[in-house]
C-alpha cells in the first residue's frame, strides 16, 4: 500500500506571510493530476508581489516522487517600497451631506480659515510627484470650486458622481480613473490636515502589501455593550486601532473586492473592508491624531486651531 505526505510550514510573520508545501505522492495519473489543481489554485491565489516557485524531485526507481511549492514575498519588491512618479489615482470623496454640522452646505465646502475644506487636502495631493490625477467625486454644483482652482495643480482633474451610500461613490470614482494607474489613493475631503509625510508612508506600504490605510492607536476605553446598552465586556485598547484616510489600494484588488461585495450585496463603511472580504492583507500605517475628521463645529474649531499652530511653529 502507499501513502500520501503532505506537509505545510507557514511563517507568520506579518505582514509578510510565506509558506513551502511538499507532497510525496505516487506517480500515479489521477494524483498527479489532483496535485497539479492544487498547484494551479496555490499559484493563483497568491498575493500581489509574492513570487510562487515549484520544484520536483525523484529518486531513482522510486514509486513516489516528492514535489516542493514555495511562495514567499518578492523581496526586491517588498524592500524597494518605491512608488513610482504619476502612478498614484486619487479619489477625493467630496459629496457627502455633512448633516452633523447644521450648516446650510455640505461640511467639506464650508470655509476654514481662507478657504474650503475640501481644497487642503485637494491641494496636498496635488504636491506630490506620486500623484497622477485627482477624481473628485461631488455635487456637478460644487464643482466650480475645483475647477477655480486647477489653474494652481500639474496633476489632471476630473470628477465623478456621488452615490448613494459611501461604497457607491468610491465605485463611481474608481470607473474614471486612469486604466495604467498602479494605486488608488481614497480620501475624505472633510479631513484637511493629512500631511504629505503620512500620506507617502501609507502609499508606501499600499505599494509593498496591495492594501494600507491611515491609522492611529485608540486612546479612550471601549466597551462592547448589548441592545439593552448594558456592558457586555471591555475591549483591549492595545489592539484597537482608529482608522482614517487616505486608503490606498491597488486598483485590481480593490474592483476584485467590488465584484464580491456587490455580488453578495454587502455594505461597508470604509475602503479597506472592501478588500477584507477577499482575506486580502491590510496593513494599518501609523498617522497622526492631527488628521481629524471635520463633522461638527467643534471639529472645525479644533482644526483652526492646529492650522494656527502650524503657522506659528513655521515663522519660528
């Protein structure tokens, strides 16, 4: 009688996960074929940047023949980090309501200090060599704003229509970009002090893994409560994490994510569940508490006071 052996060693160290699998079988048509579909699915499920090599060995006369798959990190690739000039898509989301605020437009156009919410981040990315095109997704009557201010940009603009919930507008911004591009750069306009070091570090790491976002380390205590509002059990702050944007995904792991959400009518809040639902990595890069997100007027206050502080630390 023969028998089949089959070992997996996993290396979990993340967030670059490699395994090697070998198999002893023998050689027989039926299970060469069945170790060869299995080879093949291996091979095309494997992450963006891993590199998947086999090997085969068998000794003279022997029934059996011992087969070796190894995936691991391209580590060229991994190491590098380096996103290259006019790569990067960025999908400015600019159409939400901003009810929260009470004001008599949406959040993301209401002045802050010489100008609107919406163009600081705008602005910001524009800077950057990485950047490629910015598509706006808002209101056809809010556009004039961008378009006034094209004239100070070297990157393309365009614009999108909003959707109906979250999900919806970064699908309608995600059909215009353009087809070469290797990143997708997701942003809220309503957070204007994202910094272009944060930005750069979470394309970097968008780049190396296929999906990165913003965060930082909760600070408050969380609790899980039931219906009833009744404390079900404390979370452990050390694993819980803020999320922000930017959400920098590649562009196809995130319209792979769309498929499925969209086939099993699935509703997300943020970019990167998008890509969680394919088991895809997500890698959470450090941000800054600065990088708020301006919903109410106390957040615009708040932000007032950072840009004035950030003005006199720049005259020092």
């Amino acid at each position: 009688m023969t028998t089949s052996l089959l070992q997996v060693q996993v290396n979990q160290a993340p967030p670059l996960p490699c395994f090697s699998l070998t198999t002893q079988l023998p050689i027989k048509p039926h299970q060469q074929q069945l170790f060869s579909r299995i080879t093949t699915n291996i091979i095309s499920s494997s992450p963006p940047g891993y590199r998947v090599s086999l090997s085969s060995t068998r000794k003279h006369r022997s029934p059996t023949s011992s087969t070796t798959i190894n995936c691991s990190p391209n580590v060229e690739q991994f190491a590098s980090g380096f996103v290259k000039e006019k790569t990067v898509s960025v999908i400015l989301l600019a159409g939400g309501k901003g009810k929260r605020m009470g004001a008599s437009m949406p959040k993301q156009y209401l002045p802050l200090l010489d100008q609107p919410i919406a163009l600081y981040s705008f602005f910001t990315f524009s800077k950057m060599v990485e950047v490629k095109e910015i598509v706006v997704v808002c209101d056809p009557s809010y556009r004039d704003i961008f378009e006034d201010a094209k004239e100070k940009i070297s990157v393309q603009l365009k614009f999108a229509l909003p959707g109906k919930e979250r999900q919806d507008s970064v699908y309608s911004g995600l059909q215009e970009i353009d087809v070469d591009s290797e990143l997708v750069c997701i942003h809220d306009s309503a957070r204007p002090l994202v910094t272009l070091e944060d930005t750069e570090k979470v394309l970097r790491d968008g780049w190396k893994i296929g999906a990165a976002v913003l965060g930082v380390p909760a600070k408050a205590t969380i609790k899980e409560a039931n219906s009833e509002s009744f404390v079900v059990k404390t979370l452990d702050r050390k694993t819980l994490w803020e999320m922000q944007t930017p959400q920098v995904i590649k562009p196809d792991i995130l319209r792979k994510g769309f498929e499925l959400v969209n086939r099993e009518g699935f509703e997300v809040t943020d970019d990167v569940s998008i890509v969680e639902y394919l088991k895809h990595p997500v890698y959470i890069t450090e941000g800054s508490y600065t990088n708020i997100k301006v919903t109410t007027p106390d957040d615009l206050l708040l932000a007032e006071r950072i840009l004035n502080m950030d003005k006199v630390e720049s005259t020092k």
